[in-house]
C-alpha cells in the first residue's frame, strides 16, 4: 500500500512540477527563511513525514495552493529528515503549517485542515 502511494520517482516527478520548494538542509532552510524575511512575503510551511496519512493526503491540495497564491513562498520538510527545524518551530503533530510574514509567525494549522490552511493564506498574502 505504501508503494502506491510514495514511490521515490513520483516523488521526484512531483517535486519537479509543482510550486513547493522541498527543503532537506537546515541551511537550506536558513536561506530560505531570510530570502523571505528580506522580502516580506508570505512563508507557509507544511512540515510533514513520508510515513503521515493525513500528510499524504493534504499534500496534492497544498501544492494546488501552492499554485493559486503565487505571491507566498511554499516549503515543505520532513520532520524526521530535519528534526532541528522542527523543534525549532515547535512542531509536536502532523501535519503542522506555519505562515512565516516578516520574520514571524502569523498563524498556524495544525491537521490536514484545508479551508481553514487556504482561509489563512489568503488572509496574511494580502
């Protein structure tokens, strides 16, 4: 079961068509926050696991977010790959979004809640 839902190609493939930037380094992640601190747009973080149901199926409508609200940045991080970050960011349940403006946390989902995940974008994009 798990295999038809996360094969390492259709993730690659996926990766490569969609708006989220998939992040695997704290520093990559580092340079990402301060690229959109110093630009004030809107950060929506979804820290996720590959082993997370409700995970697997948000994911496909936060890349459709992703793709509607072109003027917020969208990463995504694997809790276990980077578990500094997510500790760093207070993450205790999956999955947890957190919109980043300026530097700050503005909001936070936490659950596979996607009205209330796109509610709040569009809230603090504007």
């Amino acid at each position: 079961m798990g295999s038809f839902f996360s094969t390492p190609a259709a993730s690659r493939a996926d990766e490569g068509e969609s708006a989220v930037i998939a992040i695997h380094s704290a520093d990559r992640f580092n340079e990402q926050f301060q690229a959109g601190k110093d630009s004030n747009k809107l950060m929506v973080i979804d820290f996720s696991a590959s082993w997370c149901g409700p995970c697997r199926f948000i994911e496909p409508a936060f890349k459709a977010l992703a793709a509607k609200f072109t003027d917020a940045v969208f990463v995504k991080i694997d809790v276990d790959e980077l578990s500094e970050v997510s500790r760093k960011w207070r993450v205790e349940a999956m999955p947890t979004f957190v919109l980043v403006k300026g530097g700050q946390e503005v909001s936070r989902v936490v659950g596979a809640k996607k009205d209330e995940l796109e509610r709040k974008i569009h809230m603090f994009s504007t």
